[in-house]
C-alpha cells in the first residue's frame, strides 16, 4: 500500500508542475537594434517575466521533475538547496506548490529583496558566512532532516533535456524564426551552475547549427579561468564573484567547457555600468548578469561590425532589478566597493541609441 500511496502522490506531483508550465507563456524576446553596428541586431531573451522573476525558474522545474521521476523527493521530504538566491526563490515556489519544506542555504551576502522573496514563497533561510561552505552545510542539513539536497551545481546539466522539450535553446531558435538573421551568429550566456551553457551548446550542435556559443564571466570567477587553463579549478581564499547569479569560486561539475566556443572576462564596472545604461535605455531595471552579458554582446558586435558582416546576437535578460535595490542600485554601496560604473553607463547608453541621463 505504501509504494502505491507514493506512486500517486508521485503522479500528483508531476502533474502539479506540468499544470503550472501549462499556465505559463513563454517569455518575451525583446529585439533591440544597435545604431553603431550596422547589420547587426540584439535580441533579449527577457527571463524576468518567469512566475518567480528569473531564469532560474526553468531550473527549478527541471531540478524538481528529475528528483520526482528518480524518486528522491516523496510527501514528507524537506528539500534543501545551495543557491544565491534567485535559483531558492524559484525552488520554494515548487516546493510550497507541492506542500514540501524547502531550506536555502544561502552565503551572507545575499541581497536581502532576494532572501525576502525566498521567505515570501514560505522557504526558509540558512546563511553561511563563507560562500565556499555552502555545498557542505546543504548535504549536513539534507542528512539532519532525512531530505533532499537538490544540488543545482551537479544536475544542472542533466536535468534538463538538451535535445529540446521546451528548453530555453528550443524557444530561443523558434522565436528567432521570422528575423532577418533567424540563425543567431552568437548566442551570450554566464555560468552560474553551468546548466544553461551547457543546454545551449549541445542544442546547438544536436540541431547542427552554425550558431557559436560566447559564455561572458565576472573577473572574479574562477570559469574563465579553468576555460584557458584546465589545471585551474579553484579561487584563492577571499576571492568571490560579485555578480550575484553568475561567477563561481570553484569550478563546478555542471560547467561543460567543451560546448563553448568562447569565453569573455567581464570586470564588475563593466557589468554595473552595463546594467544600469540597459536598464535607462529599456525603462525598467535588469539584474547584474545581464549588464555581464550585454558587454559580451558589444565586444562580439564590435568584431562582426570589423570583420565586414552581418548577423544576429541572442543574450539572456537573467532576471529583473528590484531585487538588487540596494545593491546595485544604490550609489553609496557601489562606491563603498570601489565600483566606478557611471563611464560604462554612459559610454553603453550612446552605443545603444540612448541619451546618458544616469
């Protein structure tokens, strides 16, 4: 009685999220041209509009689809997550829809509009002073309350069906059908996790497409570094990205170098001051990663407008602003890090077609 019990909470479950995917449209992909690169366009993938405000929410759903068909999450289990946030947010929404605790273990630093999301969508917060901790103090407390740790670092990669089934490259190449260049020249991404680069070029290849694949990462991330050199799979000690959402300390088992066909450095002025000119010039407020993916996109831009051609850009819109209030969008703590944005911004506004009013 007790497998056939479980069995249907099973089937219930499942069904609970493909339902909440059913209600859900797919997300916008915003086109924006660059009036100083002639013949080439930027498209947004804009993740924001997610019923949990991010990217992550794909991940999310795939992460609890995967434990639910291999059966490691049952109608008791507390579900435990390491995350910077945004990946948590998304998790506790799936887990009170199915009735289930849900921790995060989150580093410190978190901005507190995502911890207050977190809460919001009945999780609970688990803080860790040093990021590095985070994967060890999620299995302890997996182990204390007989959970499940999801471990978004280890099963981004797999959880979601690279092949298509309404993943992110799927929606990416069909939206992008009717567009002057339908086959984007590029595709930008970060690497949190790894998963979504990772979906991104297999798709790529599996539908043999000329499309190449750009991963843009914070100076203070050990990704770019373990790309151009293998050997290389940890920071020093007090080194972290501050990209929040992107940028990793240690290399993790999701990030697959071998389906990226490049890698660009981001530095954090850059990805601020690309974030806050994004955000004037779309009237509305985007994350940190974003402003890390639209530097990529300019700097491939730069080298299509060089080499004489033409083509078409896709980038992800990760998530929006508010969450970032008072980080990002506050001028006092950017300058208490020693983060000189403004220039970026206003030398980013002019690229885009805006007027430098920041």
């Amino acid at each position: 009685m007790k497998a056939q019990c479980n069995r249907h909470w099973l089937n219930e479950a499942i069904r609970k999220i493909e339902a909440d995917f059913n209600r859900s449209a797919d997300t916008h992909l915003i086109r924006l041209p660059l009036p100083n690169h002639p013949g080439v366009t930027l498209y947004l993938k804009d993740e924001s509009s997610h019923p949990t405000g991010s990217l992550k929410h794909r991940l999310a759903r795939s992460l609890f689809l995967y434990a639910l068909c291999n059966e490691w999450i049952g109608p008791d289990t507390c579900v435990i997550e390491a995350s910077s946030g945004s990946t948590a947010v998304s998790e506790a929404y799936f887990a009170r829809l199915l009735g289930l605790r849900f921790i995060a273990v989150v580093p410190a630093s978190t901005a507190a509009p995502k911890l207050d999301a977190i809460l919001f969508h009945g999780g609970e917060i688990h803080t860790v002073a040093d990021p590095r901790t985070v994967y060890d103090v999620a299995h302890r407390l997996a182990a204390e309350t007989g959970g499940h740790y999801l471990d978004q670092f280890t099963y981004a990669e797999r959880a979601t069906d690279w092949r298509g089934n309404n993943n992110i490259a799927e929606s990416i190449f069909a939206q992008m059908a009717q567009e002057e260049h339908p086959v984007p020249t590029w595709i930008i991404c970060g690497a949190g996790t790894g998963g979504t680069s990772a979906t991104i070029g297999r798709y790529i290849r599996y539908q043999r497409h000329a499309t190449r694949l750009c991963v843009a990462d914070p100076e203070h991330s050990v990704f770019h570094r373990h790309y151009a050199d293998p050997a290389v799979t940890a920071l020093p000690e007090g080194c972290a990205s501050r990209i929040e959402g992107i940028g990793r300390p240690r290399v993790e088992p999701s990030f697959i170098p071998g389906v990226i066909d490049r890698m660009i450095t981001v530095s954090d002025s850059d990805s601020i001051g690309a974030m806050r000119a994004l955000s004037h010039v779309l009237g509305r407020h985007v994350g940190g990663s974003t402003g890390t993916n639209l530097i990529g996109c300019l700097t491939i831009a730069d080298e299509i407008v060089a080499a004489g051609q033409e083509g078409s850009i896709v980038t992800l819109l990760c998530d929006g602003g508010d969450r970032y209030t008072c980080t990002y969008y506050d001028d006092a703590w950017l300058a208490e890090r020693m983060i000189d944005w403004a220039p970026v911004a206003g030398r980013i506004t002019g690229a885009l077609g805006g007027q430098a009013r920041l």
